[in-house]
C-alpha cells in the first residue's frame, strides 16, 4: 500500500518537474527528492513561510555558497536543529548569515559567522502549498 | 487516502526560519518594572523594625533583582543588533553596568544603588526607542486597558468588566 503511493508521490512531483523545468530539472528533483524540509517560523518572511516544503540540493558546501543564497545548516547552538538563512556576505572564508526579516531573525549577528563546510545543502524548489509551487532561491 | 499520500509527501524534518522570540516582543519596561519593585521594597525594610518583615524585604528583593538582570539580559542578548551599537557605541558598556547595578541591588539595601540601577534601565530605555522602540517591539494596543469608551474586546473577562460598567449608578 505505501510503495505504491510513495512511486505515485514521486511520479506526481517529477511531471511537475517536466512541466515547468523540462528534463534536466526533473533529474535535478529526483535526485533531491530524498532532501525535504517543512519551513518553521517567520525569519524568512516573505520568500519562505511556515509551512513551505522545500526540495534540498544537498550538494553540502560545494560550489561555496555566495551571498545571495539560501542555505540548510545546523544550529550553530543547538546541532540537532537545522536552520534555512540566506548567506548575506562572506566574509574570511565564512558565511555571514541572515534572515530575509532580520527584525523576526536570529541569525549571524547573534551566533556570528558559519562555516562552508557546515552547510548541508540549498533549497531550491517549493512543492507544498500548491499556490506557492515553484522555484525559491 | 489524501492524508497517506500527503503523509508519504511531507518532509521528515524542519528547518528553522529562527527567531529565539518569533514575536520579536522587547520593552525594558520589564526591566524597570522589577527594578522599581527592588526600589521600593528597599523604601519599606528601611522604614520598617520588623525583623522577620525585614527578611522578607530581603528575599523578595533579592528574587526582582535576578529578574530585573534577566530583562535586561534579555535586551541586550536579544533584542540589540549590531547596527544598533553602531548607532551607539557604548551600548554594551550601559548594558554590563545595568547588569552589574541589578547584582549590586540584589546584594544591598541602599536605595541610592536602586536608583542607579533605575537610571541605567533608563539608559538602555532610551537606546530602545531611538532604535524603534514600541512601534517595532510590541503589539499596538487598539484599545488601552482603562480608557473611556465601550471596550471592543470579546473575551469572557473582558465582557464581564464591561457589564459591570454598564450598571446605571
């Protein structure tokens, strides 16, 4: 019963996929498809809210990440929890790290610079809700 | 049948767009609050003989100063951002003095070292609002508890004070 529904799951996503993104974005989804998260809290207001599942690249640090993009790294305080920022700056080889609201934040100007090497992967697809689908980055 | 697909589809974990206090809530008022408490409690112990009032003055005190750092902790851990001590640069030297002053105020009974304690809130008060203060930090009350007129709100409480309002005199 499961199996079935998981293969529908995955068919469902990868025609979207082909949709919107045509082939190579399909490999891209099938390949992070493994990688998902559901957004907590407003720190990434209005980009991301709670609620978004999100598909990971989880490609880790490599390329290093550049400022602009939106990472998956754990918790700096608290490894078990993972946080999605954007990387602000880089600055020494570390990433500077900070929430789209930075009034509703708790980011690198509280837990300071980050490592590349910490970074798990970037989101860079929303396929729940259905309104809001579509690329993030 | 939805709720299993919808189940096999979620995600396994959460990331966290963080936020220590999603709602972003400061206001050293809190912080003053438990300092004037420590002020005043040093006003009664000192005006009064009673020994075993006296201890009591003494814990109560002691329990609002702890208070009154953790608030001001709060401020300056949380609420503070860097681009707030570059607007003013001795902010955390106000802040580690209020910090001080509050365990100072936890340890005497001197109500000059209370009212330092008062005036260093007030400091950290001032770097607040110019900083955006109530109007980014705290709820607008639409309708402020005490004012004249019908109160809007519709919570059990709230409803029953305003029946005991309408009571003709």
């Amino acid at each position: 019963m499961v199996a079935p529904l998981v293969k529908a799951a995955v068919a469902l996503a990868g025609l979207l996929a082909v949709g919107r993104f045509a082939f190579p974005g399909a490999l891209r989804l099938a390949r992070s498809w493994p990688e998902r998260v559901a957004v907590t809290g407003h720190s990434m207001a209005p980009r991301l809210l709670p609620g978004d599942w999100l598909l990971v690249d989880a490609s880790g640090g490599t390329p290093r990440p550049v400022a602009g993009e939106l990472v998956v790294v754990p918790d700096p305080r608290r490894s078990d929890r993972l946080l999605v920022k954007r990387v602000s700056a880089v600055e020494r080889g570390q990433l500077l790290l900070r929430g789209d609201a930075p009034d509703a934040s708790t980011d690198s100007r509280t837990f300071g610079a980050v490592d590349p090497g910490t970074v798990l992967g970037r989101p860079w697809f929303r396929y729940w809700p259905p309104r809001r689908i579509g690329r993030v980055g | 049948m939805l709720d299993r697909l919808m189940a096999q589809l979620a995600p396994r974990r959460a990331v966290h767009a963080h936020c220590d206090i999603p709602c972003g809530v400061y206001d050293p008022q809190q912080a003053r609050i438990e300092a004037e408490s420590c002020y005043k409690i040093i006003q009664k112990y000192n005006d009064s003989s009673d020994e075993l009032f006296r201890q009591r003055c003494t814990h109560v005190k002691e329990e609002r100063a702890e208070l009154t750092k953790h608030h001001i902790d709060v401020m300056w851990h949380d609420y503070f951002k860097p681009e707030h001590v570059e607007k003013f640069p001795d902010l955390h030297d106000v802040c580690w003095k209020a910090s001080k002053q509050a365990s100072q105020v936890k340890r005497t009974a001197d109500i000059a070292e209370a009212q330092k304690l008062l005036d260093l809130i007030d400091r950290i008060d001032h770097m607040w609002r110019e900083t955006g203060g109530a109007e980014a930090t705290r709820m607008q009350q639409l309708e402020p508890v005490g004012a004249s007129g019908a109160p809007k709100s519709d919570s059990i409480s709230d409803s029953k004070a305003a029946a005991a309002d309408a009571k003709p005199a």
